[in-house]
C-alpha cells in the first residue's frame, strides 16, 4: 500500500513540474513572432490621408482608441480626444479582466519605432515583447498591404499629443497564460483592383473586423457555420445588444437589401453631431456607424458584393434586450 501511495505522489510530483515547466516556457518564450520591422516610415501627406480614412473609417483604430460619449447613439468619438485612449473592458461588460484601451497619440509612442508599432499593429505584440489580447482585431490587421499600414502609422505620428496613461492591461486566469499563445506572425496581403469589388470588398472586411463581432465564438474560436451571422452579445451598461446577422439569408439576414439599401444604412450615419441622446433602457448599439458611416461608396458597395458571397446562414437575432 505504501507503494502505491509513493507511486501516486511522485506522479502528482511530475505532473506539477511539467505544468509548471509549460507555464514557464509560455509566459518566458511567447509570444515569438520575430524582432520588429527595421522600419521609418516616411510622412506624406498621402500617407497621411489614407492613414486617417483606413484609422477612422475602416479599420477604426481611432475609435477603439478614443474616449466616447455613451449618452449619445453609437457612442460617438471625442474628437479632442483622438487616440487618447480609455475606454474599459471589465467584468461589467462580461470581459475576462480589467483592460483600458491605451492612449496612441505620439504622446505614448513616442518612444516606440515604426518597427514596434507595426509589429503591435500585425502580430499583437508590443514594444516590451508582451502579448495583446485580440480584442485589437491584429488578426484581420496581419493581413493588410504594407503600405497601407504604413499609412495608418503615418497618420498616428500626427495625431495631436494627449498628455494621459492609462494602467497596464490584465487578464483573468487562466487567460492571462493563454494570450501568450496568441499572437502570430503577420501574413501582409495585397490590396486588390478595385474593379475586383468581391476580392476589394473581403479586403475591407477583413480590414474592418466585421467577422469578428459578427460571428458567436467560443473563447475565441468561431463557432463553425456561424459566420457572419450575428448574434454575439456585447453588454451596454444593464443592457444587452447582438450584433446583427449579415449573411444573405433572406428572412434573417440581409438577402432582401439591395446595395443601394445597404450603402445608405451606413451613410445615414456619417455626421456624429447629429447623433440622438439615448436614455436608460432605450436601444443603443455599439456598432461604429459614425465611423463606417464615412466609408467611399465603391467601399461600401464592395462590401455589399462580398457579403453576398458568403454562405447564408438562418439565424434569427434579437437584437437589443433592455436588461
């Protein structure tokens, strides 16, 4: 009996030190997606300018990263503000640790090359080699052209300095282990002919993370035949919004709209002044129509075109609950 007893202990010995040693090489060796980029971008104005259309109007990096005002439909940007960064995920919005978007105004970067923040940008890694949790759509980002990176780092550098820290990001266990595993490489794509308004189209959505809060997932991973068909719960304040079903799915999704429909949903949404108070209990969205609502035409009606690519998928959504 003794023996066994020894058997069992010294086997529950191994096992800790081999989780042990799992955790340590996590938390030491990853993320490992290579050095960052020997990178300067030069500022143009060029670069400049579709730097501030991508940063705002598609991938909406300035969104995410600037304070907003939750009273108001969509919550719409504080353009003093731009970058500065605030706005907090926690356990108030189902979110598995406490994290406050950072500020990315030069103020907060300027000692981060453009190496380092294009590496952030594409891999989910920053300059300190720590991971990002993809609650930065970096996946989508990864696939970007270069040069459009680059001119969102561009128009980052110009951005007016705001003078504000935030705390440091941290994640519930065992999450906090796992987002080391995250980030990869970065796999740079081409930005396609516009006449190709299919392969145009999945460009922006890739570039404006549609898919992601688009589709239900599972600690991360989509729920296979799900995509893009809504219904992912985001909590706003004591209330609940799902994102909606955009497959072509004719009685769930948006099989009946015609691209013109389409493009004018989003371009009823393009001056954020004009944005309606919400009180307590009415419907609120946290969908960036102010931001999407600046989007080209062609790229609106390129998106239109891919979405109807895609498989439809009958999913019914409610889409607002009040509590």
């Amino acid at each position: 009996m003794k023996k066994v007893v020894k058997i069992i202990a010294y086997t529950a010995i191994v096992l800790v030190v081999l989780v042990l040693c799992a955790v340590t090489y996590v938390t030491t060796a990853l993320p490992n997606v290579g050095e960052p980029e020997d990178l300067k971008v030069e500022i143009t104005p060029a670069r400049i300018e579709r730097g501030k259309y991508l940063a705002i109007h598609v991938a909406v990096c300035v969104d995410c990263h600037s304070p907003h005002d939750w009273t108001k439909l969509g919550g719409p940007m504080d353009t003093t503000r731009l970058g500065a960064g605030g706005e907090k995920f926690d356990a108030g919005v189902g979110f598995p640790g406490n994290v406050v978007v950072p500020n990315i105004t030069p103020y907060n970067l300027k000692n981060w090359t453009d190496g380092e923040i294009k590496r952030a940008i594409t891999t989910g890694v920053r300059k300190d080699g720590s991971a990002i949790f993809p609650l930065m759509p970096w996946k989508g980002y990864s696939k970007m052209d270069n040069e459009d990176v680059n001119s969102i780092i561009a128009y980052i550098r110009s951005l007016k300095p705001v003078e504000t820290t935030h705390p440091k990001a941290s994640l519930d266990f065992p999450l906090n282990i796992l987002v080391h595993t995250m980030p990869q490489k970065a796999q740079p794509g081409k930005l396609p002919d516009l006449k190709d308004s299919v392969k145009y189209g999945g460009y922006i959505v890739s570039s404006a993370g549609c898919m992601d809060c688009h589709s239900q997932d599972n600690q991360g991973e989509y729920l296979p035949g799900l995509e893009f068909a809504g219904g992912k719960p985001f909590k706003v304040g004591a209330a609940t919004v799902q994102s909606a079903n955009i497959t072509p799915d004719a009685a769930t999704g948006i099989g009946k709209w015609t691209k013109e429909q389409f493009v004018a949903r989003f371009k009823a949404y393009t001056d954020q002044r004009s944005a309606p108070t919400v009180k307590a209990g009415e419907f609120q969205t946290i969908m960036p129509w102010w931001n999407y609502g600046g989007m080209t035409d062609t790229d609106l009606q390129s998106v239109y075109a891919y979405l109807r690519t895609v498989k439809p998928v009958k999913n019914q959504v409610v889409k607002f609950t009040a509590q």
